[in-house]
C-alpha cells in the first residue's frame, strides 16, 4: 500500500532565531512559522502569513501523496464507522423545572436538534434550539452551551464558528422564537440566570491571552456596553467561570488554578447585590462545593490527599466552621458527589476503576452499585432534580456499549432507559477485555486496560495500538467504541495505558507525574510497551502509539527516549515546543499551567523541561513512522509546535521512515466539527496504520 516511490518532502525555511535564558542559548530555525490571530484571520494575507500557508498546504499535499494508495481504504473506513452510529438516534429525556429535555439527531444533519415537552412525555413536542439551521452555510460550528431561565421563557447559548474556543453568547425568546439583537462577544461558554429572569451573568476572555478574567453582568433590553463588571480575576494562573447550583438558590464564580480553588456565591434572588467569599483563598487548596437546603457541601483536598467530604450551613461558609462526612482514605480518591434530597451518591476511584456509592442521608446507611465486569466504567449522569429516589447514571466497558440507567435508591433496582446501538450488530462475547498491571522502572505498578477480537494469537505477531493521556489528573476510562471496532475486527488489540499524571490511582498518582516528576509519564509509557512485547502482546514491527494533545507531548518524549520500540506513531495537536510555550506568557494555557509543568523562568524547572521538551531533543537517530495531525486556528496547543515539530524532525532523523502531517486548514484542538465529518481524520489515523501492516481493506 505504500507508494513504491514517494516525492520529495517540503523542506522548511531554515530562519534562526536565538533564544536566550538562565545564561543559556537555544536557536530555534523555524520560529518564523508562527502567526498571529489577526494574522490568520485578516482578508487578504500577507506575505508572512503566505508564506506559512504555503508550507501548511505543502505539507497537506505532500500527505495525501504518501497516503493515495488508502483513499479507498479511508473512504471504507469512514463508511464503516458512520454506518455503525445510528442516524436518527435521540437521547433519553431527563425532567427539569417542569419540562422533559431530550436532543435528537436526523438523518442526513450533522448537528443536535435540541427539543422538549412540558409536564408529561406525551405532550407536543417544542424544538427549542436547532444546532443545523444556525451551523448552515459555516465550515466549522461549535455550541458552547444552552442556559434556560428559570421561567422556562429565555434561552441563552454561546457559539464559536472559528474553533478557538471565543464564544459569542445570544438570546432567544422561547415563547416568541425571536432571537434579540444583543451579543455578548469574547465570552466563555457558559453563564448562569438569576431568579429575575432577566439578569444574566457571564465571564470575558482577555483578548491576547485568550484566559477567562471577567464576570460580567447583563440585563435584557440594556446596551452590553453598559453590562457591569462584577468580578476581575488579575492572576492569571486561574481559569473563571460563572455558573448556577442544582438548587437554583446561588450564582457561583468559580475559579481555578492547578493547586487552588476560590468561589464566590450570590444569592440568586438578588442579583444586583454583592459576591460573598467562600472562604479565603488559600495557596494550596482544592476543593467543590454543592448547595443543598440549609448547608453546603465540600469537596476538599485540605489535609486529605484523595481529597474528604465536608459540610457547613449556609450561614458560615469559611473552612473553621467545615465539619466533616466522609474522612479521607489513602486508597481511595472521592472523585464527585451528587446531591438529593434523600440520598447523597459519592463517585469514587480505586484501582483505575469508578464505584458508585450511595448514602441515604436520613439513616446514613450505604450501599455500593455493582456492575459485574473486571474492566469498566460507571460514572453520575444527568441529575437535575432534587426531589426523586431516582439516580440516573452511565456505565459502559471496552466490549459493552453504552447504557443509560435510572437507579430506585430505595428499592435498589436498575432500570435500562438505553443502551447505545450499534447498526449492523454488535456482539461483546466476540471480544475479550482484561486488565493487565506492567510494573515500571521504579517498582510502581502501572494498570492497562485491554480488548482484542477473540481469536487473536498472543505470539508477537499482532498488531497492537497502545493509546495514553497522562497529564492534568485526567484519567481516560475504558469506554466502549464503536469506531475502535473498525481496528479490532481487523486483528489490533487495543490498549489503554493509565500511566501517572492521570488520576487513576488516586491523587498521588497524578502528583507522581506532573512538575519534576513528569518523567514518570513517559517512562510509565515505555515500560508499558516493553511489558506488552516482553508476553508476546505485539512486538517492536506491529506496536503503535497514540496520544493527542498532552497525549502529543508523551508520544514526541518517548519518540526520542525510545525509537526502536514502535513501527508507527499517531500524534494528535501535540504540545512538543514546550519550553518556548511556558516561557510565552500571551499563549492561551501558559500562566494557568505553571503548577501543572513548572515555570521555566525558574532554572530548575527551565532544566528539567529542556531534558524532556519534544523539539528541543530531536536528534540525529531513526525515529518510527509517524503522522502528526493539527488545526490551524487551535487555541491549546497552537499549530507551529507540531509544524516546527515536523520540519526539525524531517532535518535531522537518520530513517527513511514516513513522517507526514494533516492540519486541518478550518479547524481547531478538536477536529472537525459536525457528528460525522471529525471521523474523516479517524478514518485517516487508522489508514496511516493499517498501511503499515499492509493491511489495505
């Protein structure tokens, strides 16, 4: 499948532009390739702009050279994972303040439809917010979020149509159907209603940096220009936003950095009044917090590692008044809670897998949900409601589809309202999964998740995709996938590796692979591959690596730490210049993520950067082959880190290895928008790798 004679790859501009710091010189030859918003989005570029442009769309061209011969197999590829979702698929109804909320997909459109009925399942339908009709004619559509007043009568909804994550937040009168003239540009996401209906409070963006450091103040009918700012966060290691509790009593600005928390709560009723403090703002200190009647509950990490659970009444919300509920546990992370009137359900993670308990909050017995596999995840759904017996959560595992399920915590019965079709057929006994536990360098025992088709010889020989994360305590649970049927049927197995920085063995595992001790990541990652090739899982011919995003930075780490272990390597909208970026304070991400890698402006952590930093360690070696894919208006991990990335690669690698990269020209961090046309850039990740195996349908 691979082209007998490929053409020549672009070469990139060698500009060198020197790089000083901490008495020491770096010289990068492709900083040239950076461009500015403005830049990018001017009408008429110029030549700067041209220039990178031209080098994109090269390289664009130069992939779909080095990949014509899988255009077929792309083409059955996307086939095959569109056909299997289905078309007219509708989500189960959830009941909130009066009326049941389901969203539902037609065929043909590649948006939500988002509707409801009031009081009853059977009453008419009203379709509220029609993601297709605002998506029409736009390359890319993003819809950030739907915010109902509590009268049911005003929508407000945040939309993005370039993909770098700036919302402009619209008003639509739901009884009239007329969306208002006013905008509120530069926004986050999402906002909260007060009870007047008619006051709505949302967070601005710095327009340089792109960090949320605003709450604002907006009254129907007003001029924006005329909105009051209620709140100015000037650090900018914090991430704002302003949200509204289940129980509708309070407005919250929450703020976060890596290590501290700080909220400030008004009540709802009265939204001209002032922001109150939780509690003062510590230096290290995380922690959530969730009305319920006359007390708050907290989430907290203060003398608790995997983090407590306490309460406070609503009248005395600082930490000395804080008594607590559940006490911590060494083995056993207090991940969320969710409050009812009756009940308190606690999630929960031990061993790389979630437990659902439950807490009856009038006679505190307990009760823990059981699901009946060795490898799954289970994880609280939509909850709107207070006053109901009934938990609705998810649970799903690498052979079993998706279910949505509503509990009776007082009966102790599971109802199925769904489970996640699968057109054409899916059978899980024609899977196996497992749980495998490698052990690293340093002694640790690290969990990997596992599915493969049954039938698949354990002799080396099979190809093996090993997918990892590993940053920012975010742990990637072993979901179903439709799409990953596509790679099992045709003889991969599929691991998930849950190597430090994610949290799936508790806090501590994150901190073991973040700041100075990030090491652990990519060595968790390594050690993983050479446990699966050491039990003939693969070998070094058929072993494949993924990660996107921080997953990029781990797969461009172990690129240069261990080459010779793998025949292929996906990298998707990877961080790699990762000194530059932290030492460049107008980057989206950088101020709030100096807890997360260090501050290189500090030489101990400007060291321990540059030994791991992707770009800063290419080297003249063989590297595997490798496809590196990005959006050209990406906020979180700009387009030239992956672009510099590929051209010091294409320099300086020994190999005659295939190295190719996709940007996608219209996008931005998550692809493709629309249901269906993000699984163009799947179908091009599996094709990369399949023709490497030879494997061409």
């Amino acid at each position: 499948m691979i082209p007998e004679k490929l053409p020549n790859a672009p070469i990139a501009e060698k500009k060198d532009s020197v790089l000083t710091i901490h008495e020491h010189t770096r010289t990068d030859p492709y900083f040239w390739m950076r461009l500015t918003d403005a830049q990018k989005n001017a009408e008429q570029a110029d030549e700067q702009t041209q220039k990178v442009l031209d080098y994109l769309n090269a390289e664009n061209k130069y992939t779909k050279s080095v990949l014509i011969n899988t255009e077929p197999l792309q083409e059955k590829l996307f086939d095959e994972i569109v056909g299997r979702i289905k078309k007219d698929d509708e989500s189960v109804p959830y009941f909130s303040n009066g009326y049941w909320y389901y969203s539902r997909f037609e065929k043909g459109k590649e948006y939500r439809i988002h509707c409801r009925k009031k009081g009853t399942l059977d009453a008419e339908e009203e379709v509220f917010f029609d993601e297709n009709e605002r998506a029409e004619g736009q390359s890319y559509y993003g819809l950030g979020s739907l915010s109902i007043s509590k009268d049911n009568k005003m929508l407000a909804f945040g939309e993005d149509f370039v993909s770098r994550r700036i919302y402009t937040i619209r008003f639509k009168n739901l009884e009239t159907g007329e969306i208002l003239a006013e905008e509120l540009s530069n926004a986050q996401a999402g906002g909260a209603w007060a009870n007047d209906n008619q006051t709505y409070f949302y967070t601005s963006k710095n327009e340089v940096s792109l960090l949320s450091e605003k709450i604002w103040r907006h009254k129907l009918g007003t001029e924006v220009s005329k909105d009051v700012m209620v709140y100015h966060e000037k650090d900018p290691s914090f991430y704002i936003g302003v949200s509204k509790t289940k129980s509708d009593k309070y407005i919250v600005i929450d703020e976060d950095a890596t290590l501290v928390s700080d909220y400030w709560i008004l009540d709802a009723d009265n939204p001209t009044g002032e922001f109150k403090q939780f509690t003062p703002r510590g230096t290290k200190h995380q922690y959530y917090i969730e009305h319920f009647d006359d007390k708050w509950f907290i989430t907290t990490n203060h003398e608790a590692t995997n983090f407590r659970l306490m309460e406070t009444p609503v009248t005395a919300t600082e930490m000395s008044n804080w008594k607590e509920v559940i006490p911590h546990r060494e083995d056993v992370l207090l991940d969320e809670i969710e409050v009812f009137n009756g009940h308190l359900v606690v999630s929960e993670r031990k061993d790389a897998l979630t437990h659902l308990r439950i807490i009856n909050q009038k006679t505190k017995e307990e009760h823990y949900l059981d699901f009946g596999e060795d490898v799954y995840v289970a994880y609280i759904s939509t909850n709107p409601e207070f006053n109901t017996s009934s938990l609705r959560f998810g649970y799903s595992s690498m052979t079993t589809p998706t279910s949505t399920i509503d509990y009776d915590m007082d009966a102790k019965v599971k109802v199925v309202k769904k489970i996640q079709e699968v057109i054409g057929g899916h059978n899980p006994d024609e899977y196996v999964t497992e749980r495998l536990w490698a052990t690293a360098r340093d002694g640790k025992k690290v969990p990997m998740s596992v599915v493969y088709k049954k039938g698949v010889a354990k002799d080396g020989k099979a190809p093996l995709l090993l997918y990892a994360y590993g940053s920012y305590g975010s742990t990637m649970d072993p979901w179903f996938s439709s799409t990953r049927l596509s790679l099992l049927d045709r003889g991969f197995v599929y691991v998930l590796a849950h190597i430090r920085g994610s949290q799936a063995m508790g806090r501590h595992w994150y901190d073991d692979g973040k700041m100075l001790n990030k090491m652990n990541t990519f060595n968790d990652y390594i050690d993983c591959s050479k446990y699966l090739i050491d039990n003939n899982y693969t070998s070094p011919e058929h072993l494949y690596a993924m990660g996107g995003s921080a997953g990029g930075l781990l797969m461009g780490a172990v690129a240069n730490m261990a080459p010779e272990l793998y025949n292929g390597m996906v990298a998707a909208v990877p961080f790699v210049d990762v000194v530059s970026t932290m030492l460049d304070e107008t980057i989206p991400l950088t101020t709030n993520e100096f807890d997360e890698w260090g501050n290189p402006k500090n030489k101990e952590y400007y060291d321990y950067m540059l030994s791991y930093s992707p770009y800063d360690n290419v080297a003249a070696k063989a590297y595997p082959n490798m496809l590196i894919t990005t959006g050209l208006f990406d906020s979180q991990v700009q387009y030239w880190e992956p672009a510099k990335w590929l051209a010091k690669l294409r320099d300086q690698k020994t190999d005659d290895n295939i190295l190719i990269m996709h940007t996608n020209m219209e996008a931005g961090h998550g692809g493709a928008s629309g249901r269906f046309k993000r699984y163009r850039e799947t179908a091009l990740d599996y094709a990369f790798m399949l023709m490497l195996e030879g494997i061409d349908e």
